[in-house]
C-alpha cells in the first residue's frame, strides 16, 4: 500500500491527498474490470437479474449475521449468497421455468427474509441503511487485499474457461454435446457472482449494484464487432465511469455508488447511438 500511496502523492491531485480517497480509487480500480468481465456473461446469458438477487440473498445473510452478534456480517452474506446460487443453480437445471422466473422466486423471498429478520422484534431497520446506498469511501487495506485475491481468481477464470462458460450461456445443449459439464460450470459462474456481489455490497449499494453488473456489457455489445472487442468495451467502460463517478461523487459529495451507475447510463446512451456505425 506505501507504493500506492506514494504513487498517489506523485499526482499532485488534490483528492488523492486523502487516504480514504487513495484506497476508494484503488478498490474502484479493482472492482471496475470485474464487474465488467462478470457483466459480458450475464448479459450472454440473459441473467440480468441474478446479480439483483443475490444482493438480497447477501443482504439476508447480512441480517442473519446482525442477530447472531457477528462482528463481521459481511462473512454471512457471502455464505448465504453462495449457498443461494448453488441452489439457484439446482433448481434452474431440474425445472421448466425460465430462468428470469426462478431468479424472481429467489428474489423475492430473499429480500421478504431479509427485511423479516431485520426488523424482528421492532429492530431499527436504519442499521442497514449503508448496506443499500454503499459508501466506498469506507473501504479499508484489508478488504482490498481480498478483493484482489477475487480480481486474480476471475481472471484465472476467464484465462481457462472463458469459451465453455460462453458457450454455455448461448447454447447449454451444443456446449453439453461437445462434453462441457454444463451444470457445473454454470454453478462456478453463479457462486462467482455471489461472491463479487456480497463483497462489493457494502461499497457500491444494493439499490445500483446490479446496474453495474448489466451496463458496462450491454452498453459494449452496442459496438462490439467480436467477442474481444466485447470484452475489452464492457472492462474499459466499467473502468472510466467508475473512475469518473469517484471523482465526481467526490466534489459534489453525493453517493459513490450512484454516481457511477448514471455515468454507465451514460455510456450506454452515447453508444446506442453509435450502434448502426460499427455493423
């Protein structure tokens, strides 16, 4: 972190002379390419919603943590997040429905649990209030480090399964054909997510994270000539607006969180009208 820090210090920019400026710039230089590689595979796969999901699943897990005295809740909420995705996962293979129909049962019934347990017994409901509008000003060395440690696993993920995780997504049948363990890698997918979503929470919001796990790949795919060409636009993109939205957030000290997501709304806009262009 020294090195940061005094790589921070060389700017000469004002804000950057703020430790809690340096790690929130730092974390958003981490997270921002993983909620855009995640976001190529959700929007692929048409689970636009799921990252919305088990944001409620880890907010549950976050309250389940509050009344069992942890210190930590966050540790819950990721347990819980996980535990949601493999059964999503479960049940997703074994029925009929849709998976924007599963995605809603899970949904809504993590976020009904969760609102129910805290408020069990009249708890104040504020407590979490930080939880839903995030606050990456907050983000300490420790949890950066992790949050790296996740950054180098996703991308050994997409190093080794980039194409199967892919073609699962588009077609499970062909990907299942040509021995793809189609289950299997559409559970380490969403576990993945549980992971990124229940640790990014905190920082980022509930209320917009699943915003910035759509946008940076549909605002992509509006220009994208190929599969590289999506991959890099959703990273890039996810990187500038995030960086923009901390620094805007900054100066006009408004939510981090939000800011960034208006900023990816906005690259969505410019790109749609640049769309016919590049086909």
């Amino acid at each position: 972190m020294s090195i940061w820090y005094a790589l921070c210090e060389a700017t000469h920019l004002e804000f950057l002379h703020m430790t809690f400026m340096k790690n929130a710039l730092l974390a958003v230089l981490i997270l921002a390419p993983l909620f855009g590689l995640l976001s190529t595979m959700i929007v692929t796969g048409r689970m636009s919603f799921f990252s919305d999901a088990l944001g409620h699943s880890g907010f549950t897990g976050i309250a389940v943590g509050v009344l069992c005295g942890a210190v930590q809740p966050i540790g819950w909420a990721v347990g819980l997040a996980v535990l949601f995705a493999l059964l999503f996962s479960f049940v997703r293979s074994r029925s009929r429905q849709s998976a924007d129909t599963i995605i809603g049962v899970f949904s809504s019934t993590a976020v009904a649990l969760g609102i129910f347990i805290a408020t069990l017994g009249g708890s104040s409901f504020t407590k979490f209030n930080k939880y839903l509008i995030g606050d990456i000003l907050s983000v300490t060395p420790g949890e950066i480090g992790r949050l790296a440690l996740v950054l180098l696993g996703v991308a050994l993920l997409w190093i080794f399964a980039a194409n199967r995780l892919f073609l699962t997504a588009v077609h499970p049948q062909l990907a299942s054909s040509r021995g793809i363990p189609t289950e299997k890698t559409q559970a380490l997918f969403t576990v993945c997510i549980a992971v990124v979503v229940t640790l990014a929470m905190s920082w980022v919001g509930l209320m917009v994270i699943n915003s910035l796990l759509v946008l940076p790949a549909a605002s992509s795919r509006n220009i994208a000539r190929n599969l590289r060409e999506y991959h890099l636009f959703s990273v890039l993109g996810a990187l500038f607006c995030s960086i923009g939205g901390l620094v805007t957030a900054y100066y006009l000290g408004c939510s981090a969180g939000a800011t960034i997501a208006l900023y990816l709304a906005l690259y969505f806009t410019v790109t749609f009208f640049f769309r016919n262009t590049r086909q």
